[in-house]
C-alpha cells in the first residue's frame, strides 16, 4: 500500500495535489449536479420519483438527527447530511477502482477537526467562557491534564477510526490481491495481454470481501461518523452541571 | 546482515505484535452486539434505539484496535526507525 499518488504541483510553491484532492473536487461536483436534479421543479404532492427520492433522503437525515439531538438541533441536519454524502461516496469510489478518498488521513483529520471546532462552539455557548476553561478542572483541578488530553482524544480517535477501517480494508485488499497473483503465476495461470496480466486466481475472489471492505464498511463507517458527530455536539451542548 | 535488514525486520515483528489488540475489540464488539441482540429478542418495539446505541458503543470499542493498526501501519509503511540509522 502507498499513499495517495501526486497528481500534480502548484507550480511556484511546494503545495502538492493529491489524487485525494482531485477525486474529492471530482464528488463534490457530483454530488452539487444529483443534488440540482433531484431538487429542480419540485411540487406539493410529489409527482416524480426523483423528488420521492429526495424526500427520503431528506427525511432519513432529518429523523437521524431529531432522534439522536432532539427537536432543537434540527438546523443541524443539512451538514451531518454533508458529512454522511460525501463521507459514503468517497469511501464507495474504491468500487470502481480509484482510491478511497477515506483511506487518507488528511481528509479524516480535517472532518475530525470541523466536528472539534462544533463541539468546542456549543461548549462555549453552553457554560460560557470562564465555564468552559472551568470545566476542565472538574472533580478536583489536579485531574486537568486528564481532561485536556480526553478532549483532544475525541476528534484523533474519531479521524483514526474512520481512517484506520477504510485504509485496513485497502490493506487487507491489496494483500490478497498479491497473495492471488502468486498463486496464479504459481499454478501457471498469468497471462500477460498488452500491457496488463490477467491472473486468473484472482478473478472473482476479492469481490467477496469487497462487498464486506468497500460496501458495508464504507456505509457504517460513514453512519458511525456522522452519529458520533452528533452524540459529541448534542452532549457539549448540555451545561457541565 | 546489513543494520537496515535488521531494523526492517524487528518492525515487521513489532507490527505483527501490535495486531495482537485486535483480540480485545473482537470480544468486546461481540459481547455487545450478543447483549444487543438479547434486549432486542426480548423487546423487538426497542430495535432501533438498540441498534444505533449498539454502532455508537461498537465504535468506541473499536478505538483501542484502531490504535494498534495505526501503530503496526507506521512500523510498515512510514517507518520512524529506519531515519535513525
């Protein structure tokens, strides 16, 4: 497994763009056009399927979020409907054969970092500013260190849980991947046509795993995000006492 | 055998050893997901608050077996040792 492949330089600086970045642009663009489609002419009673389609996406997400933060956190739901859009599709391109745009730390990193941003604001709102910097001294103040590194560990184990499955899916992948390549040189059964070789050996064992790797895993693990985004805001929105 | 051979080969040992974690999420995970599906049997009204308390606790369990693959893929692919020579 290597890292993200540099697609090119800005030419000037020493700021690098990786196929991350780019397959990211590339599913926003996607995501904006589908969005534009399903939404264009939309009617009282729905007459289409594509606003039949949009109302259920619309109300899956509204209900996720009024179940898990309450009525009043219902203004929430257009970013956690954001985050869980482009967190399932940049985990589902890997379905077609480019990199999952999960499997950089980078993109976890910074999602992670928006959902810290979140969590801090509605902490300051809730307990104000001397409050928040009070909550930390708790139980008794000796135990601060303790809580300082607790808060920060929320977003780092939130951006390595997303990260750490998608990439251990790629991981796990590639290793079969390699591991079928040998067998069918192995057993004779390498083929080379042009400039690419078809192993037989690892023709059609690795979609079973991608289904659990690629589809299931990508889809929890973007829900799991989203419902802890969420449970972290709700519950930093509650007073300390 | 050449130091960089060594170093190599101590870290393919030392990620292999820190993906022995990967033994307490597992029971962990399944000890939850089993109780989950005992509340449910008893109360199936209760399925979905059950079942999204059972991903949130899921992934927290999860965390610990997370840490140790980040470790194991530094050791393999961003090895820190390996500078030091």
């Amino acid at each position: 497994m290597d890292g993200p492949k540099v697609v090119f330089q800005i030419p000037g600086t020493n700021w690098i763009i990786t196929e991350t970045l780019v397959i990211g642009w590339i599913l926003i663009a996607l995501i904006l056009i589908v969005s534009l489609i399903l939404t264009s002419n939309l009617k009282k009673v729905p007459e289409t399927k594509r606003q039949v389609l949009a109302e259920m996406l619309v109300n899956f997400v509204n209900g996720m979020v009024t179940k898990t933060m309450g009525e009043r956190f219902k203004n929430f739901a257009p970013y956690v409907a954001t985050l869980l859009l482009f967190s399932v599709t940049g985990s589902l391109v890997s379905l077609f054969g480019l990199r999952s745009m999960t499997a950089d730390l980078n993109v976890t990193l910074c999602w992670a970092a928006m959902t810290f941003l979140l969590i801090t604001y509605h902490k300051f709102r809730a307990n104000g500013f001397l409050g928040y910097f009070k909550s930390f001294c708790q139980p008794v103040a000796f135990i601060m260190p303790l809580n300082v590194i607790s808060e920060v560990a929320t977003p780092m184990s939130m951006a390595f849980r997303l990260f750490g499955n998608v990439a251990g899916g790629m991981v796990i992948t590639s290793l079969l991947y390699t591991a079928l390549g040998t067998l069918s040189k192995f057993l004779h059964l390498s083929f080379a046509i042009g400039p690419f070789t078809l192993n037989v050996a690892s023709l059609f064992t690795p979609a079973v795993l991608s289904v659990y790797f690629d589809l299931f895993s990508g889809c929890v693990q973007a829900y799991i995000f989203s419902m802890l985004t969420m449970v972290y805001v709700s519950s930093a929105a509650e007073p300390a006492n | 055998m050449s130091n960089e051979a060594f170093v190599l080969g101590c870290s393919a040992i030392g990620a292999g050893l820190a993906m022995i974690a990967g033994i307490g999420p597992g029971i962990g995970e399944g000890y939850a997901v089993g109780k989950t599906i005992e509340s449910i049997a008893r109360q199936p009204e209760a399925q979905g608050d059950c079942t999204r308390t059972m991903f949130i606790g899921v992934a927290m369990a999860e965390s610990t077996g997370i840490y140790a693959f980040v470790v194991a893929l530094i050791l393999l692919f961003a090895n820190p040792f390996l500078k030091k020579l």
